[in-house]
C-alpha cells in the first residue's frame, strides 16, 4: 500500500478513493495548480485535505462561510489534525494566536474567509510561513458569470501577485465551462489542470410538475409514497417555509422551518436537530445550504421555481450524498417566474440583469421541457450524457395520450406573426385571450383578426401550448424574450406539420386555474 492509500484508509478511513480523488490528490502533489469540478457529495474535501498530510508546511483554506469552515475544523480536529479558523465570527485574541501558531508552523490547516486577503498584515504574516498551497472552496463565487457572485473573492485575483510560488488549488460543484475558464482566468492559475466529473447524478430520481394550488396535496402523496425519509422542502418565502412547516407537523411529519429570519440560536437548534435525526423535514428557504454535511438526506423538493439551474443542481445536490437512491421533486408554475423577473429587475445592478433574466429562462424550459432532465442539465453545463432512461419523470412516464393543438397553434403563430414578433408570451397570450389590457390597446391589437380567437382557453391552456412550441424550437426567444418564428414554426402556421402535446400537461393547466379561480 502506498503511503496516499495508507492515509486515505488509516486517518480518513475509506478504502478506494472517488472519481478525480486520487487524480487531483496527484496533482496537488505535483506542485500544479488544479481546477476541480466535482458535484456537491463528490468528496471534494478530501482531495484538498490528503496531499497536506504528505507536506511540510500549512494549508490556507479559503472558504466563504463560517459555518462552513466550523465543519471543517471540528471535523479536521476530530482526526486529530491540527487546523484552526481566522474569521469575524472568533475573538481578535483567538485570532491573533492562530496567527502566532501559523509562525511557528504548528497548524497544518488554516480556514480563512477571503475578504482576508485585504488586510496587508495578514498578506504579510502568511508571506513569511511555508504555505502547501492555497485552496479556494465554491471558486464558483468568483465569477461574475456564475450564481454566486461574491465581491471579496474578486480579491482572491491578487494571490498570484502576492505568492507567485505557491500553488492554487479551486474547487466547486457547479460551473459551466464559461465559469470554469473565467475562474482560471480571475485566479490567474497557471498551466492548471482542470478536473470535470460527469454533470450526472445516477443516484437522483428526478421529477418535475407544474403545481396545483398551494401545492401541500402534492407534497403529501410525496411524502406518502417516500415514507419515513429525511430530507429538504425548499419554499420561496420565509412565510411559506414557517407555514409549510406547520402543515406538516399537522399532519404528523417531524418537521421545522429554517429561514434568515430566525436567531442564531433557533438555526443551530434547527440544524442540529436535523444532523442528529430529530427533525425529519427541514423547509427552508435557501439559507439552508451550503454546509451541510448529512449524507443521507434521501429527498429534495422545491415548492416553486428556483432562480437558476445552477442554484437547482446545487440544492440537489444535497440529497443522497451517500450514494443511496435519492429522489427530487419540484413544483413550479408561469407565475413563479414572474414573480423571479421582477425579484431580479429589483435587485441585480443591470450588468447581471440580463444573465439571471437568461438563467431564469433556462430554469423554466428545464421545467417544461420532455425531455430527459438529466441530459438538460447536463447540457446546461455543457456536457454531453446519454438520456437517463429510469431516472427521471420524462423518460419513465411512457406513453401518454396525445392532443392535436394544431389549430391553436396556427392561432397562436398567427399572433405572434400579426404583432410584428415583436412581443413576449404573455402579451400574445393577452391578443388571443381578447384581453383590455393597456398596453394592448395602445397598440392596436384589438384591432387584430385574431384578437379575442382564443377566449375558449384558459391562460394557463395557452401557456402550456407556448411552451411546447418553445420546447420543440418552433419559436425562439429573441432579446427581452420577444418570441421569433422559425422555419418550423412557418411550417405549422401554414397546416404543414401538426402540433402535439401531451394530455397531462393540458389536463394540469386546466387543474391549475380552477384551482387559481
Ligand atoms: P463535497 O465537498 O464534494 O460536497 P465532501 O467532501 O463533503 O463532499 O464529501 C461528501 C461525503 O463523502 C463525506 O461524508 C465524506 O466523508 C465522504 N467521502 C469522501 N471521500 C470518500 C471516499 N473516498 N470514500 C468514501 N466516502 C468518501
């Protein structure tokens, strides 16, 4: 046994390594600077933690939670691995004789947080000990392009500048390949080698529903066919996330809601109550994430649309870390996203406007689409994979009735053709709908043949038929998402090819506006 697979078996206490593990342990190794893209559950701790128990000197973490780095502490220490913290949340004495022990090269591991680097006390004390490497956790937080953007990484650009000896090594779960080669670049890595596991996860059964009302009811036949499994609600709102909760306690499930809104006191409790298994079902909104290192979390479900496929993959990503089958569930609706544009136009400084607004694009034809989630995902972080075939709600749902819309296809075409294709969605839905609308009017549209054609459909109806022909490409989504014909939309305006759709997705739509009315 070689002295890697002594330590992987005698301190960490596994036998084989993981995919990448033992590869980017290599190369670290090698004195190489390494990107690494490894889902969340990959093991991405253990290929940055081994190669600093063959080393000298001490390993500088840099992590951008504090909860985080207490984990990986406590855990480190627990292995009896010397390894302290440099953050806002310990006393400056605490701080100040970490700093003493890193002189003496006492720690083998030090977890800072990387606004750090902009203190040149800090920058000084840390250029006069032996540093392994530098390791930057969630690197994805330093791209613009990703969804986590934080301003303190944009610092992490001058390390090169600081420690041009000294190796990076960048881990994340999630980054397309725009984000990968933007965090390289903003790190000014050198010569690095990249790592990019599989965007897939063959432990996720993966199902996706438009959502019925509040959606409690399909929450609880959820839970009825998973009985007695722990796992993650992931809600919207603060309300939502308390209201959930009480729901279910009602209902006889072991649950609490988890939110920013809470002391700090009620988040640990909460936290360690799910950690040690008293609480079954945290709902939360996205406060509760990244940190968590519970393996069997055996669901995930998410009550409405999230913000990004970044942010979905992530939060996922939580469920099955131990490898068991694992099962994942959203509820969305067309609201949802508007009610996410109008959060991202309030929000985001206009650089960004446009890429969440496209991010949240893509998270809703994710939703819509039929076809394999897990290739779509994949194909969002650009990777190529097989269809899943038996894991996920598209490929197993067999077949299903299908309904000729042809004709309000033509109608809908013909809309979109009449306006110029020059509007979204929701104005075309409001021509044929023969809606009163201002901005309507404004333009004439009820002057328009086909205004008032389509008042025998609900709204929800002529969404579910919009997005299919999005879905299949007959139309495309131009700049502010102003629908374009294409040629295969032209073909199905004339009658030359048919529009299906499935009967579910209009059998739902249908549910779901009795249910708004
Ligand atoms: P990530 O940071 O990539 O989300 P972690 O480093 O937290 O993942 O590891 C996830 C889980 O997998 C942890 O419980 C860890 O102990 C376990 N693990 C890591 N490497 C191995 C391995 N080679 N064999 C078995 N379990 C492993």
């Amino acid at each position: 046994m070689n002295k890697k697979q002594q330590i992987l078996k005698d301190i960490f206490g596994h036998d084989n390594f993981r995919s990448f593990q033992e590869e980017v342990v290599d190369s670290i190794l090698n004195k190489q600077d390494v990107l690494t893209i490894l889902p969340t559950g990959g093991g991405k701790s253990l290929c940055y933690q081994l190669p600093t128990l063959l080393m000298d000197g001490v390993t500088v973490v840099i992590s951008p939670l504090i909860a985080l780095m207490q984990d990986q502490v406590k855990a480190l220490n627990d292995l009896d691995i010397k390894a302290q913290m440099i953050s806002s949340s310990q006393s400056n004495d605490e701080n100040s004789f970490t700093m003493q022990k890193l002189l003496a090269n006492e720690l083998k591991f030090v977890y800072v947080a990387p606004e750090r680097f902009t203190s040149n006390e800090f920058v000084a004390v840390l250029q006069r000990i032996n540093i392994n490497y530098f390791v930057i956790d969630e690197a994805h937080c330093v791209s613009g392009w990703g969804h986590e953007f934080r301003a303190e990484y944009r610092n992490l650009n001058r390390l090169k500048q600081f420690f041009p000896d000294t190796n990076i090594a960048a881990f994340t779960a999630t980054a397309t390949k725009r984000v990968e080669t933007d965090i390289a670049s903003s790190l000014n890595l050198v010569n690095a080698k990249h790592f990019r596991a599989k965007t897939q996860r063959d432990n996720l059964e993966i199902k996706v529903e438009p959502r019925i009302a509040n959606g409690k009811n399909q929450i609880i036949n959820f839970l009825k066919s998973h009985k007695g499994l722990c796992g993650i609600i992931y809600t919207f709102t603060r309300k939502e996330a308390e209201s959930t909760a009480q729901f279910l306690v009602s209902n006889g499930y072991k649950s609490k809601a988890y939110h920013a809104g809470l002391s700090a006191q009620v988040k640990d409790e909460v936290f360690n109550d799910f950690v040690y298994e008293n609480v079954d079902i945290v709902v939360a909104t996205i406060a509760f994430g990244m940190g968590i290192d519970k393996s069997n979390i055996r669901f995930v479900i998410h009550t409405s649309l999230p913000k990004t496929l970044e942010n979905y993959y992530q939060e996922i990503g939580r469920a099955g870390r131990d490898g068991a089958m694992s099962y994942v569930y959203l509820l969305y609706s067309k609201g949802d996203e508007v009610k996410r544009k109008l959060q991202i136009e309030d929000a985001i400084d206009d650089s960004y406007k446009q890429t969440g607004l496209d991010k949240l694009e893509a998270m809703y034809r994710y939703c819509v689409s039929n076809n394999c989630r897990h290739k779509i995902i994949a194909s969002y972080f650009e990777d190529e994979i097989d269809e899943c075939k038996i894991l996920c709600d598209n490929c197993t749902k067999g077949e299903i009735e299908q309904v000729d819309v042809s004709v309000d296809a033509q109608k809908f075409l013909s809309a979109v053709y009449r306006s110029e294709q020059r509007f979204g969605t929701n104005h075309i839905i409001d021509i044929l709908r023969g809606s009163k609308n201002q901005k309507l009017l404004e333009f004439g549209h009820d002057k328009l043949k086909v205004y008032g054609l389509g008042a025998n459909k609900s709204k929800n109806e002529w969404v579910a038929i919009a997005d299919k022909l999005i879905d299949i490409q007959a139309i495309n989504l131009g700049e502010f998402r102003v629908l374009k014909i294409n040629a295969l939309g032209m073909e199905i305006l004339k009658g030359n090819e048919k529009l299906l759709i499935d009967e579910d997705k209009l059998g739902i739509a249908v549910k779901q506006e009795q249910s708004q009315e």
